[in-house]
C-alpha cells in the first residue's frame, strides 16, 4: 500500500469527522463506509473536480464515486496501492462493525 495514503486514510478514519456507514462508499444520510473515506481522499487530493452523485442501487439510495457505490473504481486502488480483493475484505469488515477501529488495525497491517 501506498504509505502516503495510508497514513492519510488512517489520520481521517481516527479523525471524527466521518459518521461510519455500510453497504455504500457514501449513504444519502452522508455517513462514509471506510473505502468512502479513501475516495474522498482521493477525491479532495488528485481529482477535485470529481463529485459524489446521488443514485439509487438494491438497498436503497447512496452516492457513487467514478460510477461505483461500493468499492472504490481502479483508478482510486491503483492510486492507494490496494487490490479489489483487499478493498473487499475491508468493505465486508466495515459492514460487520460498528465501529472504524477493527479496519484500523487492519489497514495498519498493509
């Protein structure tokens, strides 16, 4: 993984800022899955230009990023230096918590 990445995606997920949500990178209600985090990042540091837009997927309403609303496009895990099969595991441990902490000490892992 990307260490300048890292360490941003890390100071973020610690930093408050984000009301943790699942099942969507950006819920409607505007509460961030982890990888939501990362494209925001993304977003705020390479492609500022690029806005979340507002659609309707099976469990409901969310935003997409890069027409994606559950992992982050190519483009945004290239970028991070992660696979889809890394961004998966930490998507599904995302949903299955209730809080950002055990996905923390994962990504320290990478």
């Amino acid at each position: 993984m990307n260490q300048e990445v890292q360490k941003d995606w890390l100071e973020e997920l610690r930093s408050g800022k984000y009301a943790k949500g699942k099942h969507h990178l950006k819920n409607i209600d505007g509460k961030f899955c982890c990888l939501g985090i990362l494209c925001e990042i993304w977003k705020n540091k390479v492609q500022p230009e690029k806005q979340w837009q507002p659609g309707l997927t099976a469990l409901g309403q969310a935003y997409k990023m890069i027409n994606s609303y559950s992992i982050p496009a190519k483009p945004i895990l290239d970028w991070a230096g992660i696979d889809t099969n890394i961004a998966c595991f930490l998507g599904k441990l995302n949903d299955d918590t209730e809080t950002f902490e055990e996905v923390i000490a994962e990504i320290e892992k990478l």
